[in-house]
C-alpha cells in the first residue's frame, strides 16, 4: 500500500474515536482517503479527527431510528462500533440483548442502506465490516456478542451479492483479541471473576486456542482494512479474514 493511494476517496468510520477504529480512521487518511471519525464519544472523535484532517460526527448508533433517513456520500464505509457483555444466557438482561444487536446489527444494515446509492451512482464503493472471530467461532457467556457478530457475516456477504455488479465489494474482518480499551476492560474483569494476575488471564483464558500467544494490535487489523479499501482488493468480496493468531485455524 502506497500513501496517497486513497486521494479523492472518502471514508466513514464508525467507533473512530478509539481502539481499532482509531487506527483504521488513521491509516484511511494516511492512505490518502477525507475520513469521517462517527462516535458516541464526541470529544474523541473530535481529537482522532483533528490528528488526521478528518470530520468529526458525534452520534450515537443505538439511535436507530434517525439512521432510517439518512444518506450517506462516502466511498468506503467501516463498520466498527461495538461493544461487548458478558453473561451466561440465563442471567442476560434481554434489554443489553437488544442493545448488542442494535449497535452490531441494524446500524451497520442501516448504514449500508444509506450508502450504498452513492456507491451504485459512482460504479465503486467499498464496505469493510469489523466482525471478530466470535463471528465465525462461539464462546461462552458472549451470546448478544457472538450472535451479532454471526449476523454481520451474514449481512456483509448479502451486500456483497448486491453490490457486485455495481463496483461495490463488502468483506469481513475478524480478528482475535486486540489490544484495545474493550478488551483491557475485559481483562481487567476476568482478573477479579477469576482471581488471577491480569497477564494470566491473557495467556491462560484469552490466547489458549491461538497459535501465536499474543494480542493482536490496533494497527495490525487497520493494515487489512487498509488493503480491503484500495483498488488492489477489487476481486475481493463476501469473504471474511481472520487475524487470529491460528484460533479458528482448530
Ligand atoms: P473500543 O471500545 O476501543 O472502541 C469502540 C468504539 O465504539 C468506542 O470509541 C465507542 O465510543 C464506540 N461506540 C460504542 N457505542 C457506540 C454507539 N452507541 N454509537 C457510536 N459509537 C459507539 O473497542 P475496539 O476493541 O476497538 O472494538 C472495535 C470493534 O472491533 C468492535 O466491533 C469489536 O467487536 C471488534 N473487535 C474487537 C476485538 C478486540 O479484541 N478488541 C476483537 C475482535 C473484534
């Protein structure tokens, strides 16, 4: 990938404002491509947004409603906010249910549909979905999680059926644990669950079917994303990567 390869292009990334999306927004720009950093957390869409030139979209993706009617002018779309919850079934509140699948599902489904008519109108576009290897391999306690990220697989190879014949390619991404503040929460959480040291969680619960026993890093995953949006990926579309240090390798 060379700098400037994505001059002229625009780019909306959605949980810019930290984690992967940070490091996504950043290597889009660094690419070349005008990028939209759309996060709840306005202020850190504000920063991501000002270190690299881009816009700044304070929004908040559970407030599906007013994505009905929306249209958006962008050329390549990352879907990437999420969240995560931790529950065994019985004990799920069915409100953070709905809340997963909200974020995870609709909003990226929303978004899509609001982009796709500039995309069909300008014969290319590219959609990059941040799904995770729990959209192609189950854990326990994750059900809203691996559900909705089961359903973003699923949602990303129907736009990619759709939008072939218009330039348009739509893939997956689907990393194992990355270093980022969801998963330092998360780790932080299973110390105390469990009563271990915090590096013992990661060698020990996180990375015990990874070959390589390590997290994966922000701008690891952001590299991909940024091949999956330049012209080399054109032929690329309805699959989905994994970047999982050998997990789903099993
Ligand atoms: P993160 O917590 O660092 O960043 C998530 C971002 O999403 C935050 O900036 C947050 O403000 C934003 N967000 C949350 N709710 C929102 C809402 N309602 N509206 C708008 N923005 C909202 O998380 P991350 O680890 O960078 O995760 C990013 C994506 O990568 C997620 O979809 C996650 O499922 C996926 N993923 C993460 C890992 C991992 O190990 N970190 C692994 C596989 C997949």
């Amino acid at each position: 990938m060379t700098k400037g390869e994505l001059a002229g292009r625009t780019a909306l990334v959605t949980g810019g404002a930290s984690g992967i999306g940070a490091a996504c927004a950043r290597e889009l720009a660094t690419l070349g491509a005008e990028v939209t950093v759309a996060d709840i957390d306005g202020v850190g869409a504000k920063t991501v947004a000002a270190e690299i030139g881009g816009k700044a979209w304070e929004v908040d993706l559970l407030d599906v409603t007013a994505l009905e009617e929306l249209r958006l002018d962008t050329d390549i779309l990352v879907n990437n906010a999420g969240v995560q919850s931790i529950n065994p079934i019985v004990d799920f509140p069915p409100e953070q249910f709905r809340k997963l699948l909200a974020l995870m599902v609709e909003a990226p489904f929303l978004l899509i549909r609001a982009a796709l008519p500039h995309m069909y109108e300008q014969g290319r576009g590219r959609i990059i979905n941040i799904s995770s290897v729990h959209g192609i391999r189950a854990s326990a306690y994750k059900s809203a999680y691996v559900t909705a990220k089961h359903a973003l697989e699923g949602l990303s190879k129907v736009t990619a059926l759709e939008g072939g014949p218009h330039g348009v390619t739509s893939n997956c991404v689907s990393p194992g644990y990355v270093r980022t503040p969801l998963v330092d929460k998360q780790i932080a959480d299973q110390a105390v669950t469990h009563g271990i040291a915090e590096e013992e969680v990661v060698e020990r619960i996180m990375l015990t079917e990874s070959a390589i026993k390590r997290l994966v890093e922000p701008e690891e995953v952001a590299s991909l994303v940024g091949w999956l949006a330049s012209d080399a990926a054109r032929m690329v579309t309805g699959a989905s990567y994994t970047m999982d240090g050998g997990w789903s390798a099993r």
